[in-house]
C-alpha cells in the first residue's frame, strides 16, 4: 500500500480525523437543517428557492435556517472556500451590532487608501505582495494617463513645423549670399530686413506670378497666418555711459557701454523725437506688457523703441528704408528684435518666432534666434477630447495621491519625509497641481487673446509671454514625467536583481562623495587653467562654464586638439596630455572602480539574502491554484461520473437518492452537494433517475470534464512555454514522487472538498489550495521516509552480520590456537601426523566460515532490495557497498588464518 493510500485509509474522505473533533455536531446540525419529508418534493424542483438544494451554512454561529444558493457541482465550486468565524472566539456583547455611517466610511476610506505604509503588512508577506500590486496597478495607470497627456501636447510634426520656419527666415541667403547667421554688421542687417525677412513674411504671388487674392493676404507659404503685425523692437545705451581713460580723453569722445539696466537709454531719439508711438519713442516693459529675453551676451529687458511693420511688402519696405536712412541703428544700439507669431490651422499649432540682433560694444553683429512652436488651443478634434477627459482623470489621481500622502504623514509624522521615493511623491503631486493650474490660466488667456486680435487685427499678437510659459509648462511635465518612472522602483525593489542599483549607490555614496571632493578640485583648476590661457582665442573656453563643459566633453572624447593646439603651442599639447592623464585615466577610473568594488560586495550580500518577498512566487503560486481548482473540478466530475456507474447495486438501471448518496458520501461529498447535483437532474422529482436523466447527466459530465481537459492542458503548455529551462536537482529528486501525486490527487481532492466544507474545531479549517499542498508534501515525505528507513534496515543488517563475522574469526582463531598448544604439549614425535590433523582442522574451520560469510553477502531483506531498486541503476547502494566490505573483510580474516596456520606449521 502506498504512503498516500495508507494516508487516505487512516485519515479518508469523511472519516472523523479528516472532520475535526467536531463532525458529529455538524452533522447534527445538516440533519436539522435538510428540509422535512413533507417538503421532499420541493427539493427537487427547479425553482431557485426550494428549500432541498440550498448550500447549508454550517457555522456554529449561523442559524439552522440560513440557506445560500448552491451553484451546481459542474458549473462551479459548491462550497465556498473561506475562513469561517466560530461563536466561542468573538467577544460577548459584539453579535448585530449596528454600524454607524463614519465607521463604515472610515473603512471605506481605509479601503481606498490601503498602502505599505498605512497597513502593517511586513508580517503578513502575501497580504504585503497583494498591496504592493495594488499600488503597483494604480500607480502604472496613473502614469499612463500621465504619458497620454503629455504626448497629447507634442508630436513629431513640431519639429517639422519648426524646421520650416527656420529654413525660411534663418537658412535663407541674401543679396551677397549670406544668410541670417552670417551677419555681422548694420549694413547687413538692412539687407536682411528687405531680402529674407520682407520675402518671407509677404507672399503676395503664386509661382505663375497671379497676385493673391486680398482675403488670402498674410499668410506664409499660403498656409501660415500671420497673427496681428509683426514687430521690430531696439535696445540702446546712453552716451558716456562707460569712462575714457584719460590719456584718450582727447581722441575718444564717446563711450558706449555693454547693455545692462542702468546704461539703457530711454530718452527719445533721432528725427521723430518727441512723438509718441513711433520708432523713435521708448516704451517700458509694462507699456509692451513684455519680458526679458536671455541672449548670446547678455539678459535684455522687455522695453524698447518699437514699430509694428505693416501689412504689404511695399509699404514695410518704405518703412524700412525710412529707418535706414535717418539711422536707426548706430553706436548706442545694443540689441534689435524681431517677433511675430503664426497659426497653422492644419495641425493646430502656433510658432512664436524671435529674431535677435546683438551688438555688442566690441562691435559688429551676432545674431540668434528662437522658434517656440506649442500647441496653445487644445480642444479642437476627437483626440484633443480624448486628452481633455484623461486630464480629468489626471485631477483625480492628484487628489487620490494628495489624500494617500496626507495619510501617510498622518501616521508616521517627520519620519515621512525620510523616505526618498516619499519625498519624490510630493515633487510629482505638486508639479501635477501646478500643471492643472497652469492649464486653466493658458485656456483663458489664448481665449481673451484671440478675441483682441480677431477684434483688430493691425496690433501686435504678444504670445511671447504665453510661449515661454507653455515652453517651461512642458518641461516641467516632462520632468514630471521622468520622476513618475523614476518612482516605479519603489514598487519593483522586491527583486533581489532590481535592489542593486539602489544598494550599490547607497553603499558607495560616501566613498563616491569623498573622492568627488579631491576630483573636482582638480576638475575646476584645469578648468580655471583651460579659461585663462584659452578663453581669448578658443570659443569652447570663452567663459568659465563653457571651459567645465568643454572639460566634461573632453571626457566623453569630444574635442578639438588643433584648436588648442593653434591658441598656445606649448601650453596647448601639456594641457591637453596632463587632463586626459590625471582626469580620465586616473580619477575617473578609480570613480568606476569604487563603484565596481561595491556593486560586487552588494551582489554577495544580495544572493545570501532572501528578498523582502518574492512575487514570482506569488504569481506562480496563483497559477498553481488556479490550475488546482480545476483538477479538483475534474475529479469531482470523475467521482459523479463513478457513482453512476457504481451507485446503483440493484441493477435496475434506475438510480435513487439513497444509493447515490450513500457512494457519494463514502467519496466524501457533502450532503448538501449530493442533493444539489441529483435534484437538477431529478426532473419530476420522484427521487430516482431514470436512464434517460442518467444519460443526461452522463453527456453534462463528459462535456465539462472534456472542457476542463482543455482548459488545463492549455495552462500547462503555456508554463512549459514560459519556463522551458533544464530542470534543477531538486525538481528530479522529486519527479520520483510525481506518480503517486498524480495517483492521489482525486483523492486529496474529494478530501479536500469534504474537510472543507466543515469548520474544524479551532476555528476555521484552511483553504483547499493549502490543504493540497500540505498532503502532497506529506505524501512524498512518507514515501522519502519509508526508503530512507529500509535503507537503513540493510545497512544494519549487514553491519549485524559483519559483527556475526567478527566473533565467528575471533572463536575460530581461539580454536586453532588452543589446537596448536595442545598438540605442542603432546608427547608425540610424528610430526607428519600432526602437520595432517591441524590442516585438516584449519580447512573444516575455513570451509564453514566462507559457507557462513557467502550466505551473509547474499541474504537482503525483500524491504532492502525494494527501496534500494532505484540506486542499484547508477552508484551502488549503500547496503551493497557494506555487504562487499563484509566479503573483503571475510576474504581478509581467512588470509590471516591461513598465515597463522603456515606460521605455526612451520614452528
């Protein structure tokens, strides 16, 4: 018999161990509870309230008439697997207590709300898994809709927008060929405002010479509104606003400083003086409602002298080249602007374009640009309104995680801002509130906006301010962003792979610090070097942060050693050798060996570790239930599928309730089960099945037994799918038990069903995916007992006649010596005599210890050779290995004799 059977038939389906202490009770109980034999007839009807087939509550604490709708034995599980409360373990006085309104919120809200921090899940590690998981789900769509209207504001169509703009007004050649980046003085400066700058503003023809029609006047490329009119703004210093030296006093008498705040000239100038709203006007930043704008050299604020071009080619011209004549440019110019702002219907999206002159007091030109294209109105196709309705999901996950904060510092105090991911949950939480706000704000601001323009059309379209803001708003999502997928490392540092990271920088941060110091003190000396003997001739070194980023890339291997080389020919080489010595083969490799030393330490300490839990194992442990499930539903259709079969002992094809329960009830089903199945099938509720209701439920069985097959098979190829690796030592240790798991898995199924069904008199009973697996480990560990014993039971008995062997030899050797004494004592002179009788003793004596010592070899319990069956394939079992040491030691002793005997012989 095997451990499972012997199991089975010391503990089986409905036997009292397998119920608990308390069987008879609950029996008693189902007896009261089964309806009387006066309503017999109602059980077996179909109508969903009949008092028969109604799963039977038997908690202690349930009353005798509760009753719950029993689904079918065949559609799924009968019984419900849950932990039952009984009476004797609630405290007195607790029963029907009402629940008032904030309790059963604060639940709610606790419910919610349920996280790591405000639950103690740390001694519970599934309950711990299944929180994680769910903040896990929660948080990835949270960050999905955080993607969705992110990537809602951009597409791949900005760039191209914007490449087209700076091709027309900035890769654009003029007169002598050069172009917008080429400029370098005033004069060119005119050529660009009558060629490029007047050629892309106005189009005015098609390529066949036809004149656009007046409505479509305005428009670059024929598709570009140009909103309201283009405007050219200047920046000047005042005269004496720097000192002469004393010894140029009489050849220098102006002086022009570079641009700042106090230089700026403000008071009118030219031929236009003293007129109000023309070029020659100054007008503060208030006046323009403008903004400081950050050039090449300098910061500039958002005032200035200003003209609004006009709407036709001829006309700005003339404006131009009033300008030019009565110099509008000269010495005290500093910076010239240029903006003006364009609509694409087609895309929906706006370009903000700035074109920037400086002029610095060095002289000459350098010219830049800025081309902001953002996507202002937002609502305008079903996309848009798909965004518009995530947006609104967005506000609810910022108040879900505003209140899950307020929460959490609720309970831990100041240690909450301890924590780095908690810290970076409330940078995320208030970049989101500033996101909605700053929405709102753009969506009333283009509205009021667009209402002035299209309202007059002849002002300045000042999206400048609204530009640089949905500019910054878009960063700073951006940078939302990168935190929120940052953050999904919090929920993902249960692995022992995924903790490296963060435990490697954790444990050399203080290493990686203290060597910081010493490397970038010589990282900014080479830098102030590099500023110093470079900055005048090499643009890279020009200023000091330029320099720490020239540094940084020559790191990286971007750089330009003829440069340095054409600046200092001697300093240039030693510069450049001594850096890349010092600073990259020397610093920067210890910097990645500290790293390297102490990823290596963490890895060791990691694989020696058990991780905080393992969700692989949760997950494999749920597709292990799963798959449980339904083997237990596929046996209970073989068991049904049996009774029909076995159940009728009369032999009249016809099948009661009595004979069915009673087979039913031996495979350990419940009563309630038992009525449930034969009521369905039971249709004119005369409490027998006929053939024809047996060959119903026959065909019902095959079918979900086949789909059961079907269901099963599938998960199977799929985990075969999925972890298609060689098999560990442990998983063949244990492949040779897997028969008599799959041998007994009906019946730790049924029985399974059955102790489940019932409460145990602790309280509760387990689950039946936990009783499974505790039997199928009880199994294999009495079958690995029962072999390791008999293994036992050979070794011994060998050593027992290796003993037997032992004392055999000493009395032998006792024997022969004793012979020999005798025979010296003997007064005999006929050796030859005695020669042939102490040989004849020897031989008997040797012929019946190798007869003894050859039936011990060959004697082995049948108990021995059974369980050491397996061994006997590869390395001989250990029972062997003892029986061939008793032969040699028998071989050894017999040897020893024979000596002794030649010895004496010879004597």
């Amino acid at each position: 018999m095997s451990s499972s059977a012997k199991r089975r038939a010391r503990g089986g389906i409905g036997s009292q161990a397998s119920l608990g202490t308390n069987l008879n009770d609950e029996l008693e109980m189902h007896e009261k509870s089964r309806p009387s034999s006066a309503h017999s007839r109602n059980a077996w009807s179909d109508e969903p309230l009949g008092g028969g087939h109604d799963e039977i509550d038997f908690s202690p604490r349930a009353p005798a008439s509760a009753a719950l709708d029993l689904p079918s034995a065949m559609e799924r599980e009968p019984v419900k697997l849950q932990t039952r409360v009984p009476a004797d373990v609630r405290a007195p006085g607790t029963k029907n207590v009402p629940v008032g309104c904030w309790t059963r919120f604060k639940r709610i809200v606790r419910g919610l709300w349920r996280t790591r921090q405000t639950e103690d899940t740390d001694s519970d590690p599934e309950s711990h898994v299944k929180t994680t998981l769910r903040e896990l789900i929660i948080y990835l769509v949270f960050i999905t809709i955080l993607c969705i209207l992110t990537f809602g504001m951009t597409n791949p169509t900005m760039y191209y927008y914007t490449k087209v703009m700076r091709d027309l007004f900035v890769e654009s050649p003029m007169d002598n060929r050069n172009a917008f980046k080429d400029i370098t003085t005033m004069k060119e400066f005119w050529m660009y405002m009558n060629g490029p700058l007047s050629g892309g503003l106005y189009w005015e023809q098609y390529y066949n010479n036809k004149s656009v029609e007046e409505e479509d006047l305005g428009f670059i490329y024929f598709e570009n509104k140009i909103l309201g009119r283009p405007r050219i703004r200047q920046l000047r210093v005042k005269n004496d606003s720097c000192v002469v030296h004393d010894d140029f006093k009489s050849v220098i008498k102006d002086c022009y400083a570079p641009y700042s705040p106090g230089a700026e000239d403000t008071s009118p100038f030219g031929v236009d003086k003293g007129m109000n709203g023309t070029a020659w006007e100054y007008k503060t930043e208030e006046e323009l409602e403008g903004r400081s704008h950050w050039g090449r050299i300098t910061s500039y604020s958002g005032g200035g002298f200003t003209l609004l071009l006009e709407a036709t080619r001829v006309k700005t011209k003339a404006l131009i080249a009033k300008l030019k004549q009565n110099l509008w440019l000269d010495r005290g110019s500093r910076a010239v602007f240029i903006d003006f702002t364009v609509y694409n219907a087609n895309i929906n999206l706006f370009c903000i374009v700035k074109l920037l002159f400086e002029y610095p007091a060095t002289g000459g030109c350098i010219p830049s640009f800025n081309f902001r294209t953002v996507k202002l109105i937002r609502y305008v196709n079903t996309l848009d309104h798909f965004v518009m309705a995530c947006e609104g999901i967005f506000i609810l996950f910022i108040i879900y995680y505003t209140i899950e904060e307020i929460l959490e510092i609720k309970k831990h105090r100041l240690k909450y801002f301890k924590s780095f991911w908690n810290v970076l949950d409330i940078i995320v939480i208030f970049l989101g509130y500033v996101a909605i706000v700053f929405n709102l704000y753009r969506t009333v601001t283009v509205s009021e906006l667009l209402k002035g323009l299209l309202a007059n059309n002849k002002q300045y379209a000042n999206f400048d301010s609204l530009g640089f803001w949905q500019t910054q708003f878009n960063n700073m999502v951006a940078i939302a962003v990168f935190f929120a997928w940052i953050k999904v490392f919090k929920y993902i540092s249960f692995n022992k792979t995924m903790t490296q990271l963060s435990a490697t920088l954790n444990n050399c941060a203080k290493d990686v610090g203290g060597f910081a110091v010493m490397f970038f003190i010589i990282f900014l000396a080479y830098a102030q070097l590099g500023y110093l003997v470079f900055g005048t001739q090499v643009r890279d070194f020009s200023t000091f942060a330029d320099a720490i980023f020239t540094l940084f890339r020559i790191i990286l291997g971007d750089f330009d050693f003829h440069a340095l080389e054409a600046a200092n020919r001697v300093l240039g080489p030693i510069f450049f050798i001594t850096y890349v010595f010092f600073v990259f083969f020397v610093l920067l490799n210890m910097f990645l060996a500290i790293i390297n030393d102490t990823y290596a330490e963490v890895k060791s300490n990691i694989a020696s570790q058990k991780s905080e839990f393992e969700i692989g194992d949760y997950f494999k442990r749920g597709y292990q239930k799963m798959l449980d499930r339904l083997s237990f539903k596929r046996e209970k259709i073989v068991d049904i599928q049996k009774a029909l079969k076995s159940a009728d002992v009369n032999q009249d094809n016809k099948l009661d309730f009595e004979e069915w329960r009673a087979n039913l009830k031996s495979r350990g089903h419940a009563d309630a089960e038992i009525e449930a199945v034969f009521a369905k099938y039971d249709l004119d509720g005369d409490r027998i099945l006929d053939e024809e209701e047996q060959r119903k439920m026959q065909e019902d069985l095959e079918g979900q037994k086949a789909e059961l097959n079907d269901e099963i098979e599938e998960m199977e190829r799929a985990k075969e799918t999925k972890t298609a690796r060689p098999k560990s030592a442990a998983s063949f240790a244990g492949s040779d038990d897997s028969d008599d798991d799959r041998e007994s898995t009906g019946g730790l199924s049924a029985r399974a069903g059955s102790a489940l069904a019932r409460p145990s008199a602790g309280g509760g009973g387990v689950s039946y995916e936990e009783f499974n697996v505790l039997s199928r480990r009880v199994d294999r560990m009495e079958h690995s007992i029962g072999s390791i014993v008999s293994k036992i039971d050979a070794v011994l008995v060998k050593l027992e006649a290796m003993e037997k062997a032992k004392l055999k030899r000493r009395e032998t050797m006792a024997k022969l010596l004793d012979s020999i004494a005798d025979s010296d004592r003997a007064e005999r002179s006929d050796r030859d005599l005695k020669r042939d009788q102490m040989e004849k003793l020897v031989r008997e004596e040797l012929e019946r210890w190798d007869s003894e010592a050859s039936m011990n070899r060959g004697e082995s319990p049948a108990g021995s050779r059974a369980a050491t069956a397996k061994s006997s394939r590869g390395a001989p079992s250990r029972a062997s290995q003892a029986s061939a040491v008793s032969g040699r030691m028998s071989d050894r002793d017999r040897d020893g004799a024979s000596q002794v005997f030649k010895d004496q012989t010879n004597v």
